[in-house]
C-alpha cells in the first residue's frame, strides 16, 4: 500500500506498558503507522504539532494536563484534529465531556487488542466509534440535570467522608447552603443518601478529573 495512505497515529498516555502494548497492535497494520508518543496532555500538544498525525489515541487521566484539555487546545490550533479517547473508565459524564472537546472515537482500554485498528480506521474515515455501553449510559442520562461546579465540590467532600459543618466552613458556606446543595444532589442523582450520592456520582465520573 502505498505510503501516502498510511494512517499516522500518536498515542498519548503515562502508562509505558500500555504504549507498547498499542504500538504491538499498530504493529500488525501496514496501513497504521505509529509517528509519535506521549505521557501528557502537555507532550501531546508539541507532539501533535511536530508529527501532524491523522488520529490521535488520547488517554483521559494524566499528569501535567490532562487528555480532555488537551484535545481541546490542539483542536483550537487544529480544528480538523481527530481523536480517539482511551481510558479504563465507562463513566457517561466523562465521555460527554471527551465528545463535547472533540473526540470522535471512545474505546476502553480493555477493548484495544480487538477493537483498535478498526476504530483508527474509522475516525480516519470520517466515521465514530463509540462502544455500544457508553452510547447507552450516554443515552440514558441524556435529560438529567447536571451536577453543577459547586454541587461536585461539595460532593468530593462528602467523599472523603467529611461532615456538613467542616464542608461549610471549606468553602465559605453556611451549612444550610451545604445541606441545601446535598438535597439537589440527592435529587438530581436519584440518591437515598450521601453515601448513595457518592456511589452514584463516582460511577458516572462526576468525581473524575
């Protein structure tokens, strides 16, 4: 096939065993070439910026920046950016955010041996690729109200298991704005109680990044 179609792929994530496990897959492509990696948002962005890649694999969680930030910053200094997100976490919050910063492609990382190739082949193409489970959870909350910034904050005290009147005093509130929040929270969760709260909260990424 002749080089001009070749797929050029960076992939970005601070974990070396994984690099070298995508490089193994890429590996078996002739039509996907592995141009460059990364360990950050940061590193990515300069990476982007050196190799041009067709596609880029973009872990969520990193060091320095992370990957939602970063697609946002190469997309404004390169609008036709395309993007694959990887990450270990089906959470539809997180997802949504990395579909509202760009991305086209979400793969979990458990999926990559069988699912990769085929994804980089269809962001290349123009095409999503977003597994079915992320579409439903996506789907299913669709309507829901969000969480707001001061609900999480609040929330991510609750958490670490820290009463009402220590949360209140953190973050310049009365406790009655505290207690108030938690019943929207409760409300908007669907949520008997805080630990509930939590529970469902982590499991939709509200808690992540």
């Amino acid at each position: 096939m002749a080089v001009a179609q070749t797929i050029r792929v960076l992939v970005v994530d601070d974990h070396p065993l994984l690099r070298s496990g995508i490089a193994a897959v890429i590996a078996g492509a002739k039509d996907i070439a592995l141009v460059g990696e990364a360990t950050n948002g940061q590193e990515a962005i300069e990476n982007f910026r050196t190799h041009h890649p067709d596609v880029t694999l973009m872990d969520i969680q990193m060091p320095v920046m992370n990957g939602i930030d970063a697609i946002v910053a190469i997309r404004q200094e390169f609008p036709n950016a395309r993007f694959i997100v990887l990450t270990t976490y089906d959470g539809d919050v997180q997802a949504l955010r990395a579909l509202k910063a760009g991305a086209t492609g979400y793969l979990l990382k458990g999926m990559l041996r069988e699912e990769l190739v085929d994804a980089i082949r269809a962001i290349h193409a123009g095409r999503r690729k977003i597994p079915p489970e992320i579409a439903a959870g996506i789907a299913e909350h669709v309507a829901d109200d969000a969480l707001t910034d001061r609900e999480i904050e609040v929330l991510r005290h609750v958490a670490t298991g820290t009463p009402n009147k220590v949360i209140a005093a953190e973050l310049s509130l009365t406790e009655a704005t505290v207690k108030s929040h938690m019943k929207s929270i409760l409300s908007k969760l669907g949520a008997n109680d805080r630990t509930h709260a939590v529970t469902i909260a982590t499991k939709r990424g509200f808690l992540d990044g």
